[in-house]
C-alpha cells in the first residue's frame, strides 16, 4: 500500500472513529472539554516525540494525567468543570510549547504535532484509530441505554438512583482516547474541529440519538477523505484540509436545516367568486 492509499485508509478510520466519539461529546455538551484534551496531550507528545517514542503513546499518557487533573480540580468546591477544562487548556498548551523550546534536537517537525501529518501515518497509527473506533461502538453498544438516559434526563438519571460520574468518566475516557488517536491526522490544535464538527452536522441534519451516532462517523470519514484530496490536489497541509472539509460539512447542514424551518412561500391559490363565475 503506497502512502497515499495510507493516508486514505486512515483518514476514513479516524475520522470516523473521531466522528462517533464527537456525537457523545456533542450530544453532552461536552466541547470545551475535548478542545481542553486537545491542547493539554500536546506536552505529551513533545516528550514522546524527543525520546523517540510513539507520539500517540505519549499524549495517551498525558490524556491520563489529564483527565484526572480534571476530576480533581472540578471536584473543589466553587471550582467546578469548566473551571478545570479552561486551566487544564492553557496550561497544557503552554507547556508543551515551553517543553518544545528547551528540548533540543526533536527529531519530529513542531508542526507535525500541532497539525498533523497524515501522510505520514504508520500501521500502528491506524490500527490505534480502529480500536478506538470499535471499542467505543462496543461501549456504546453496551451501556447506549444508559448514556442517553444520562445525556437527556440527567435529572431523572439521577432520581432513578443512578450515579452520574461512571457515565462522565466513560465518555471523557473515550473522548482522550479519540483525540489521542485524531494527533496523526489533525496534530493537536485541530482534533478538536474533526471530533465537533461531523457531529454537529449530524446533529444539524438528524433529530434523534441514534441517527446523529450513525450519521456522524459517515460526516467524519467523507471530511478526512474530502480533506486528503483536497490537499494533494491543492498542494497544501492535510490536517487544515481535513479540519476546514468538516467546518464545511458543518456548515453546509446547518444552512440546510435553517432552509427547512423557513415557511414555505407558495403562491396562494385564486378563489373564484360568485362575479367570476356570473363572468364566465
């Protein structure tokens, strides 16, 4: 398999896998904290990167670290998630870049982990992404009735005796998993656009829970392939390809789903009056 037929492969994998975690994500409202794991595994993967290691293995580190910082600062009183989410961005973000500047020597271009190399993805890499990808459908599969349970009624999830955090724990768990394995496709600063924006088209195009998770892993994949052509046939990165192809995927359904709940502006129908038919 040459390396374009690679990049194919693994941009349908991961954008598809991204696309399927992004409806959970989405559906929860979960965004900022995605974009927070986005930018906080970048340390991570700076690391990785200068002692020659797997750069998806050490954002996998870093995700771990990452969510339980979260858990920790939100549960501080008057603190709260997007308390955690905001710190957790920024001081990740900073730090990778510091950890950029003072490791010399890093054998792996700095672009490469803000935005991606697809073209230079391994089997490895793919097969990261596929596992992601069918472990979350099992899960899903799995505990489906429940996560909806929690996404829609919370308050009610909670009445019925339920606890929320396994459900939260679950999610942002699959949440790090798809940003780890979205960092050869889209780099660090835009997983964040392939996991939000095919759900969030589905989400435009699609009005109930398991049409938004079909329909967003088809949005994710069609984006990365779209964004693959797209960059060979302009000459320009992947990753800001296949990020802008599911900013446009996004705004192509959510202008269609604005056209649809406009009233439709027929012509009236003329009424013939009792003059009109004396006339005829």
């Amino acid at each position: 398999m040459g390396y374009f037929e690679r990049a194919l492969l693994a941009a349908v994998v991961i954008g598809a896998g991204a696309g399927f975690v992004g409806a959970l994500v989405v559906l929860r409202r979960r965004t900022f904290f995605a974009q927070a794991l986005t930018h906080a595994t970048y340390p991570g993967a700076v690391v990785a990167a200068a002692l020659g290691l797997s750069v998806p293995l050490g954002a996998a580190v870093a995700s771990v670290a990452i969510v339980a910082v979260m858990a920790a600062i939100a549960r501080v009183r008057h603190q709260g998630a997007q308390v955690a989410a905001g710190i957790v961005l920024t001081g990740g973000f900073a730090l990778g870049a510091l950890l950029q500047a003072v490791i010399p020597g890093i054998p792996v271009r700095p672009e490469s982990l803000l935005v991606g190399s697809i073209l230079t993805v391994s089997d490895a890499d793919i097969a990261l992404a596929a596992g992601v990808l069918v472990g979350a459908g099992v899960l899903v599969a799995a505990f489906g009735p429940r996560i909806a349970f929690s996404t829609f009624d919370p308050g009610g999830f909670r009445a019925a005796g339920f606890r929320e955090w396994p459900v939260e724990l679950l999610v942002l768990g699959l949440t790090a998993a798809s940003v780890v394995s979205s960092l050869p496709a889209v780099g660090a600063i835009l997983a964040i656009a392939l996991i939000a924006a095919p759900a969030a088209a589905a989400r435009a195009v699609v009005s109930t829970y398991r049409g938004v998770l079909f329909a967003a892993p088809v949005i994710g994949a069609a984006s990365g392939v779209v964004g693959v052509l797209a960059s060979r046939a302009l000459a320009v990165a992947a990753g800001p390809a296949i990020a802008l192809s599911a900013t446009a995927f996004f705004l192509v359904a959510l202008g269609g789903s604005q056209l649809r709940r406009l009233p439709s502006r027929r012509a009236p129908i003329p009424v013939e009056t009792a003059e009109d038919a004396r006339i005829a």
